[in-house]
C-alpha cells in the first residue's frame, strides 16, 4: 500500500504542489483570526483528494489550461467547512492529530470560519463563469446538510437497513467526491457522454470511500488515523460493518450489541467487543468486499478513455481507497 501512496504522490507531485499554492493564496481573509482556525483544518495533513480529482477528470477531458488548480481549491475549502462543523456537531475532540478548532476557539468562531469557507467555495464556483459548476457545488452542499441531518436523526436508532446507510453516505460523502470529478469534466468542456462517465465515476468513488472511513473507525491505529477509533458507536451512528453484523446476530449476542449501541460503547473494552461481534458476524468482511466492488466500478467507469497519466492515476486512487489505512 505504501508503495501505490508513493506511486500516487510522484505521479501528482507537480499538481499537488499547485495545489497547495492555490490553497494558501485563495484564502485571503481579512481577519487573521480566520486564517487561523481555517489553517488549523486546511494544512494539518489532508490528502487533496478531492481537489486533485478535480484536476485529474479535466486532463483526463482534454483540459491543458492553468486555472484549473485555482478552481479545484474550492473543494478543499468545502470538505474543510464540513469538517469543522461535523466535529463540532459530533463532539469530537481530535481530527487529523490535532485539538479541533471549537476546543480551540470556541464554538461560534469555528461555525464562523466554516461559514467563511462555504462563502469562499461558491465564491470561487461563480468566478468560473459556468452554470453548471455552480449548480453542481450548490447541489453537492445542499446533499451533503441533508445526509449529515439524516445522519443525526439517526442516532441510536438500530434498525437502520442498507439502502439507508447508502442513501447518508452518498449523501454526506459520495455528493462531493462526484462533483469534483463531474467539476473536471465540466471545466474541460468535455462532452455529455465523458461528463456523465466522471461523475459515476466520482459516485463509485466516494461510496467506496466512506465504506473504508467506516471500516477504519473499529479496526484502525488511532496514530496512523489521526482520530479516535470507535467513534461511530461512541456517536450513535449505524454503519454498515454494524449494520451488517447485527442482522445476524442472534440471541444473546444481538442483545449484547444492542446495549453496547444505546450505551453509545462507554469503555474501550465495549468498542474491542462490539469489533469481536462485528468480526464474528461478517460485518467486516461484507463492508470491505461492498467498497471493493464501488471501487472495481469506479475503475470501470474510465475504459472508454485512452490510457494516459491522468487515467493510470486515476485507477490507481481507486485501488488506495480501498488499500488506505487513514
């Protein structure tokens, strides 16, 4: 897995530089309160995933301008508005190694500073000049409130099915990872047919993403992720390892996983339990082998495109989704 993080990072070496330049140089704030708390989120360690699918779909549409990088910063700044908002709405208290911001500054500071990073986001959409980008980013946001307010509605609610959880995660996920690529295809102007074909491609994607971030939360190194692990169950969240695992329990077991979620897992022996029931029951083994089908479909979805970098790397982040340990 090192070997396809390091292969990815050579290969997007130049774009991932440019990005990181954008993202410095767009923020701009006028209060250098806000470059704080937005730095303290946006340059602690996050992979620029989504803006360098950005610009890998425009290449991979024909794209061989400059500005794209200026533009795929947007969605950098979108997930990191989430993310201050989601900690602070989970009660987190560690993102990407770091205290989060609302432990920092305070509640209203962070909800401000998010706020900031959405305005920047449609900001930058609009400045493009196309429609249809900004449609795209206002429906990405949109979905994405929706799934993370489905998501909280959710809470300690046990009977939650499959095509549940896939309706919050394509939601709060898959929406923005699906909108940076079909973004790509967009500012290429690249035809139906291709722009169609990209944002599949970034559904697939971004499914097999958060069935992966799911997996994580119970089996990862909580150094390696930079989060507490089992904070799912601690939050009341019904993911689909547990979702899985608890329709087979049976018996005493089902009702011994049925207290550890409504004692939203109190002690860490209560997590390494629920991971022993939710091993027994198939729930990860069943997530890991549903991410690797989105992410085999993801890959699929880029066979009607000539080989060139922009598709080898492409492949290749769909094979580090579902191989990633953070």
């Amino acid at each position: 897995m090192n070997e396809l993080k390091e292969r990815i990072m050579a290969s997007s070496s130049s774009d991932l530089s440019g990005i990181e330049e954008a993202l410095d140089k767009g923020l701009n704030p006028c209060l250098a309160l806000i470059s704080d708390v937005a730095g303290h989120i946006l340059f602690a360690g996050g992979k620029r995933i989504r803006p360098l699918l950005m610009v890998l779909s425009a290449r991979l549409c024909g794209y061989a301008g400059n500005d794209d990088k200026a533009v795929s910063v947007m969605f950098e700044y979108l997930h990191a508005a989430t993310l201050l908002h989601d900690d602070l709405v989970d009660g987190a208290d560690v993102r990407r190694g770091r205290q989060v911001s609302h432990l920092i500054w305070g509640n209203s500071t962070t909800v401000l500073v998010g706020d900031f990073l959405l305005a920047k986001t449609i900001s930058i959409a609009a400045d493009t000049g196309h429609m249809e980008i900004v449609r795209t980013i206002s429906d990405a946001i949109s979905r994405m409130a929706e799934g993370e307010i489905h998501q909280l509605a959710n809470r300690e609610k046990i009977d939650v099915d499959e095509a549940e959880y896939m309706e919050i995660i394509h939601r709060k996920t898959a929406c923005l990872i699906q909108a940076a690529c079909r973004v790509g295809a967009i500012f290429a102007s690249a035809s139906a047919e291709r722009e169609k074909t990209m944002s599949n491609y970034g559904r697939d994607l971004g499914i097999a993403f958060q069935m992966v971030d799911d997996l994580l939360d119970y089996t990862a190194d909580t150094k390696v992720l930079g989060k507490s692990t089992g904070s799912d169950l601690r939050e009341g969240k019904m993911t689909l390892p547990l979702i899985y695992a608890i329709g087979r329990a049976q018996g005493k077991d089902k009702k011994r996983m049925q207290e550890i979620i409504r004692d939203r897992a109190s002690s860490e022996s209560a997590i390494h339990e629920m991971l022993g029931y939710l091993k027994e029951y198939g729930g990860i083994a069943y997530t890991s082998e549903k991410a690797s089908q989105y992410a085999e479909k993801a890959k699929q979805r880029l066979a009607i495109f000539e080989d060139c970098d922009a598709k080898t790397i492409l492949t290749d982040l769909a094979d580090y989704t579902i191989k990633r340990k953070e």
